[in-house]
C-alpha cells in the first residue's frame, strides 16, 4: 500500500471512531435525560438523579475506550507515537 493509501484508511478509521464516539455522547448526555419524567416513579424518585451519575461513569469508560481505540488504529497504520 502506498503511504497515501494508509493515511487515507487511518483518517476513515479515526472519523468512524470518533463518530461512534459523538453518537454514544448524545445518547448519554440528551436522549436519557430528555426523558426524566418518565424515569421517575412513586418507588423510586431518584431515578433521574441516578442517570446523571451513571452518565458520567458512562462518560469516563468512553474516554478510555476512545483512546485505547485510537491507539489499536494508529498501531495499525504505522501512525503511533513511538513510530
């Protein structure tokens, strides 16, 4: 493969990441909350406050996937930082 080639896969690998990345934020940060009414109930009114901790628990584990992710692809292309 040419050296172009292999930047151009590297760039459809890293968009492809980071929109999966984009699209899991959005579900996490507006979708859940959007329906808060609805998360809560006469047993458990709690409910919505849970989602926005578990939101950011959700938002750490998707920092490490993405870099862990990111250094698999850049591994893979010859584009790493020790490279």
């Amino acid at each position: 493969m040419s050296v172009k080639s292999d930047q151009q896969m590297h760039w459809k690998a890293t968009k492809e990441v980071t929109l999966a990345t984009l699209l899991i934020w959005v579900v996490v940060s507006f979708v859940i909350h959007w329906m808060g009414e609805t998360l809560n109930s006469a047993s458990f009114p709690g409910a919505y406050f849970m989602a926005g901790m578990g939101s950011q628990v959700i938002f750490v584990i998707l920092v490490f996937w993405f870099a862990a992710r990111q250094n698999r692809i850049d591994e893979e292309y010859g584009m790493s930082e020790g490279d």
